[in-house]
C-alpha cells in the first residue's frame, strides 16, 4: 500500500525513530508499504518517519550500486536497514547534491563523509554490516539522519538556509506540489 509522505515541518520527522525490538507481521507491512511507497514516489530512500512511523527503518534502493558479498538480499532488490548504526566514517568527505521526498523541489550541496561502515538488520533480522563510498554511503547517511530527525538542509551553510526559508515555511504549510501522495 502507497503511505503519504510527510512534509518538512511535520513533528514526526523532528522527533527520532525508536530501535525495532523484534519481527512482527506489522512490522514486515510498514517495510512492504515503505519500499511501494519509495517506488511510487521515484526514490532511492525512505525512511520510516516519512511515513509517520517511528521504526528505526529505512529502505534503499542501491541494488545497482552496491555489489557487495555481505549483501544477502537479491542483488536486484530494494535493501532494507533495520537499527542501523553509522559505527565508522571517513575523514574524507565529498559533495553532492541532495533532495529529499519530504522536501519537493529543493535541491542543495551537501557535504558529508564520503565513507562509511553501517551496521543493521536485514529483513529477516540477520545482523549485516556493510563498507560503502559514494553514492549509497551518502543516501544511507542522509536516511540515518531522517531517524534522528536531520534533514540534509540542517546541513547546509546558515546563508543558504536564509536563502530557502520562506520556500521551506511554505512547505511547512503544505504550499507545495508533488507527483506522489502528500501527507496534508
Ligand atoms: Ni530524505
């Protein structure tokens, strides 16, 4: 089932998510709504709060960037982290432009630790550790903030925040359109 995507602004993106403490039938849902809802919407992350859940969840969809043999999920599918924990970060750190599902059209460069080592549980619950640069460290850094209640625009530079504020209180208000279901 597609879920709308909460807005910039909604509480439950401020607040933290809480560590999954086991398997269960609705648990296994959220994660099933969570990677349809991801699709829908075009992207290649999702995080639990984004849909008003409070699970330490996200799914990923770094089938084609990652090839890694720790991987256990089908190399074609979308990954799913539970309890994740960033537990190593370069000193190195790369730029990239970053936009987000719960803030429409913004885009802004974002600097962050260009690699990383994550641990979590898999979907099955299996314990997964994973070493990643580039691309997937950087959605999976951004996706572990969503369960900390940061969003890639804390990370920008004070000037450029002044720049987005009266476009971000806008989408705070719900002023905005996108091409997936919006929470309102
Ligand atoms: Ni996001």
């Amino acid at each position: 089932m597609i879920l709308p995507i909460r807005l910039y602004g909604d509480p439950v993106l401020r607040c933290g998510a809480e560590d999954v403490v086991g398997d269960s039938a609705s648990v296994q849902q959220l994660i099933d709504n969570m990677i349809e809802t991801m699709r829908g919407a075009s992207g290649i992350g999702l995080a639990a709060p984004q849909v008003g859940r409070t699970e330490r969840i996200f799914v990923a969809d770094l089938a084609a960037e990652i090839q890694h043999e720790h991987v256990s999920e089908g190399a074609l599918g979308p990954m799913t982290f539970i309890n994740p924990e960033i537990v190593r970060e370069s000193e190195e750190e790369s730029e990239f432009e970053e936009g987000c599902l719960s803030i429409p059209d913004i885009c802004e460069t974002v600097k962050r630790s260009e690699r990383i080592r994550v641990t979590y549980l898999d979907r099955h619950f299996r314990p997964q550790e994973l070493d990643v640069g580039g691309l997937p460290a950087r959605v999976i850094q951004h996706e572990v903030d969503h369960l900390e209640g940061i969003f890639f625009v804390d990370r920008i530079s004070e000037f450029r925040r002044r720049l987005l504020r009266r476009k971000l209180r806008e989408i705070a208000h719900g002023k905005v359109e996108a091409d997936y279901a919006l929470y309102r």
